[in-house]
C-alpha cells in the first residue's frame, strides 16, 4: 500500500514546461538524439535493465529528416521515436534530503499516460540551442520541475570532445550543483532579499546506464520505449520541510518517503499487480517472434517496467 503523505507545506506548483515522459504528448517538437547499439557488442537486443557502456556501445542512427541541418540527422521528436522503438536517452533523479527521505512525484489526473501514479522525476535529453548532455539535463530537470535556477562549473570541461564519451565519464563522477529557488512573486528574486543558493550533490547510482525497454502493443498503437537511462541521486543539504520547491503543474501531490518505506511499497506494489505482464527486453513469444505487449498498465508505478527500473537505483541507496 502507498505510504502516508508527507508533502511539504513550502511545496506549490506553477506552469512550467510540460513532463517530457509522457507517451501520448504531440504538443512539442522539441528534438532528441536516437541511437544503435553496436552490432559488434549487441548482435541481439539486450535484455532490460543491461548495463551499457555509453562510450564504447552507441552508434548515431541517421534518419531521413526534413530539414538541412546537419545536426539533426540522428535526431527525432520523443514521439516518432516511440512510434519506431529508437533508442535514446533518458535521465530518472532520486531527490533525496538531508534526513535521507525520497521525493515520489504523482502525476496528474489530466496527463494521459499513467495519470494518478507515482514516479521519479524524470527527464530526456533534447537538443535546444546547445548540444545538451546529460549533466545539462538535469540542471533542466531541477530548474522545470522543482523551480530553482541551477548552476554549476562543468560547463568549461573540454577534456572529451564526443558526447556520449563525455556522458559516460561524466556519470561516473561526483558532481555537486547549486540551486537558488525561485521565488513565488513574480518568479524572481527580490533586491536584497535573495535566498540563500542550496549545494546539492550528485552521482550516478549505478555504473552505467541501464538498457530500458517497454513494448506497449495494440492498446498503444505498438509504441515501443527504447531508452538508454542514466540514474542519478540528487542529496539536498536541508530537510524537505527547509525549503522553497516550486513544482511542475502536473504535479498532482507528492510524497517524501524513507529509503526502507520507499523499498517497501514499491516491492508491494509489484507483488499486488504480479502477473500484468513479462517485462521487456528482446523477449520473444511461442512463435520465436518479438513480445509485442508488456502488460497493462497497472499500480501506483503506472507498470511493472518502470517499476522495476526504480527498484535498481533505489536499493543501490539502501
């Protein structure tokens, strides 16, 4: 069963960029990286959860694009790459605070993918005007989601000039961040009156990111999720209660939970819903072809693909 709630009364939600996670969503045409797995290294498709070693496993995927940019060529909207199972990139961020409790996300009930379940904060990585890695998304995801201005001095690393070999070094290091939030009147900081910026710390949960996949089938006009997902612990300084969060509007509530209650609802809720479904990952049917459905969508974690991909980050906290 779902812990109590333990949302914070400094906690409200403003209009803010839209969650980039959501299946359905057409409205933007903001672009992301597609890839392939080295065929050397992959002949076949991982299973979920695989390990992957960015800086010796990605190929860019060149697709035929309607424009003449040739920064764009291995490069598609979130939908199309569902529509065609293209892999891609994709960041989910533990926010955990100084009495080691984690931030659960619900989302609301007006989105159409998932609504009323619980998450991660989650975001891709998109291209805008600059080349955006994977530390430059999560700065987005805690300024869009949580309302701080984020900053930090990564910015002049030019050690590693490929991307995906820059995101694979940078992942495996400690890093910290520092925050401002922002204010609720007029959504900026008053002269004299600036908050005091926050230095919060990150590092990768796992070693590598790890190979997500989630076939939706006929129910979802067999979209298929491939996403090479970075798994990152965000600690903040101060208990939740301390400080100023500012949250995305669909955000519907949110929890603050302990690392072992954390633990524990989402393996209850993977006991309550067994058998919605075989999770993904090249897995094939009784004719030798490709699953083509992971199961419904069902639990307070929206299915058990998801689910599953929490759970690695979170017990390698425990």
């Amino acid at each position: 069963s779902s812990p109590s709630s333990s949302s914070s009364s400094t906690m409200t939600t403003t209009n803010t960029d839209a969650h980039k996670n959501d299946t359905n969503k057409t409205t933007t045409e903001e672009l992301i990286r597609i890839y392939d797995l080295s065929p050397t290294l992959y002949p076949k498709e991982p299973m979920h959860l695989t390990p992957i070693d960015p800086s010796i496993s990605l190929l860019p995927k060149n697709i035929v694009t309607t424009t003449t940019d040739t920064n764009t060529d291995n490069a598609t909207t979130l939908d199309t790459a569902h529509r065609n199972g293209y892999l891609h990139a994709g960041h989910i961020l533990y926010i955990l605070d100084a009495s080691d409790k984690l931030l659960f996300l619900q989302r609301s009930s007006n989105v159409i993918t998932c609504p009323n379940t619980w998450s991660f904060l989650g975001e891709h990585s998109n291209l805008s005007d600059d080349e955006e890695g994977g530390r430059e998304t999560v700065l987005r995801g805690l300024e869009e989601e949580l309302g701080f201005v984020a900053s930090s001095n990564f910015d002049n690393d030019d050690d590693h000039d490929h991307d995906d070999d820059r995101d694979a070094v940078e992942y495996a290091h400690a890093w910290t961040v520092e925050l401002r939030p922002i204010l609720k009147n007029e959504n900026k900081t008053k002269k004299g009156s600036s908050p005091s910026p926050l230095r919060v710390t990150v590092r990768n949960a796992t070693e590598f990111p790890l190979y997500y996949v989630r076939h939706y089938g006929a129910r979802n006009e067999h979209r298929v999720d491939r996403q090479l997902t970075y798994l990152w612990i965000v600690r903040f300084p101060k208990r939740h209660e301390e400080i100023d969060w500012t949250l995305d509007e669909e955000v519907e509530d949110v929890k603050w939970v302990g690392l072992e209650e954390a633990r524990r609802w989402l393996s209850s809720d993977a006991m309550a819903n067994d058998g919605d479904g075989d999770v993904g990952g090249g897995s094939s049917d009784s004719s030798g072809g490709e699953e083509e459905d992971d199961g419904p969508d069902v639990g307070d974690f929206c299915h058990e693909t998801i689910r599953s991909l929490y759970e690695v980050g979170l017990m390698n906290m425990i």
